[in-house]
C-alpha cells in the first residue's frame, strides 16, 4: 500500500520549457560569445555538482564560466541573472493548475508528500515561495543539504524523515539525474511522468521516455498507482 508519494520538481511539477526559457546558448547571444558557446558550455557543467549542492550560487557558476573564458565582468553577470531569474518567474507563475490539484487531492488523501529536486540557488528561492510548497510534508533540496540524486543517500534521508518504509513509497519523476533507476535501487515504485515531455527540446531533454518503467502520461493519473 503507497502511504508516500515523492516528487522530482522540474519537468513533473513544473516545466523551464513553457514560456520564457533561458539556456547556455541564450547566455552566450546575451554576451556575444558567439563562437565559444560549447567552450562556454563546457565551463558551465564543469560547475554543476557546486551548483547543485550549496557549495556555490548560481551566480558564482556563471562568474567561474566567464573567467575561464577569459569574458568575466560583473556587468554580464547581472545581465545573465536579470534574465534568469525573468525565466524563472515565467515558469513559478504558471504552475499547472493539474499539479496543484493532484497533491490537493493526495492530502485528502493523507498520502505524505515528498519532494527530492536537484536545484540550484536562484530555483530554491522559487520553490520556497510557490504555492507548491506548503503542500510537501519532506522537502529535500540539493542546495541545501548538499547531495543530490542519484545518490542512495538522498532517497534513504527521504524515507527516514517521511517515516515511510520505502516499498510504500511512490516515486515520480520525468527521469532525469537517473532518478528512477535510483528509486527503484532504494526500492521505491518508480513511475515516468511524460506530460512535459514534448515541451522539451535538444541539447536540454532531461530524459527520454524510458521503457523500463511504468508511464503517467497526465497529473492525475498518478493516482492510479496508489
């Protein structure tokens, strides 16, 4: 029996694909980078286990990115920030209304609700001021506690703080970070969510439509795995 449902954030509760959307190739149009996008690229990654858990803020990763680069000025940082943080505005003012109404609908069903996301600083402010939040009973956050998915880690602090015993667990997510993989390891109930999946496109699709899990194609249909 499913006592805890635990949720990924981006690409299930809400998508950076709708809307304005603000990626490494718009950071280099932005900054006239122009032939060093991928190099750009290249740096930006290298930053991202910093990003993800709390070592630096996002800021910080696009200032390390452009020194390497040897294009760094404080000016187009602020640039890169106003226009990120516009994006992400975008995406926390329209939260589908259908993933509002299906973790209503699990607290009426006194299903606990988790919430394990790979975030970094600027998306941790976001998530902290939605209406979303106030709905998750555990929320785990690589920002602030300093591991992220896929680590076994997570998904066992996860169970522990829910006081679920993780067979009881569902766990839903798009499937990027490996995320299913490692809910099913932690012996959780995996299910792929693909009702953004179409939104997205290349180089940035999180994750492919994995046949080796269960599908739930729209918001509600979660509930059928209870």
């Amino acid at each position: 029996m499913i006592k805890a449902v635990i949720f990924d954030m981006f690409e299930t509760l809400v998508t950076l694909f709708e809307g304005k959307t603000y990626f490494s190739e718009n950071v280099a149009e932005d900054l006239g980078l122009g032939s060093q996008l991928e190099e750009y690229r290249k740096y930006w990654h290298a930053t991202e286990n910093d990003r993800t858990t709390g070592k630096i803020t996002f800021a910080q990763g696009i200032e390390t990115a452009l020194r390497a680069l040897g294009q760094y000025t404080p000016q187009k940082v602020e640039l890169v920030m106003k226009h990120r943080l516009a994006a992400l505005q975008d995406t926390f003012s329209a939260i589908p209304k259908e993933s509002v109404q299906l973790l209503q609908e699990l607290k009426a069903r006194e299903i606990k609700i988790g919430l394990m996301t790979n975030t970094f600083s600027d998306e941790r402010d976001f998530i902290r001021a939605s209406e979303l939040f106030p709905y998750f009973d555990v929320p785990l956050i690589s920002y602030e506690i300093g591991i992220c998915k896929p680590s076994q880690e997570m998904f066992c602090k996860m169970t522990e703080l829910l006081g679920v015993p993780a067979a009881e667990c569902l766990y839903v997510g798009d499937g990027g970070s490996g995320e299913l993989y490692a809910a099913r390891q932690a012996g959780m109930h995996p299910v792929q969510c693909t009702w953004f999946h179409e939104l997205a496109f290349e180089p940035h699709v999180p994750c492919p439509i994995l046949d080796d899990f269960e599908h739930a194609e729209k918001q509600m249909d979660v509930l059928e795995f209870l």
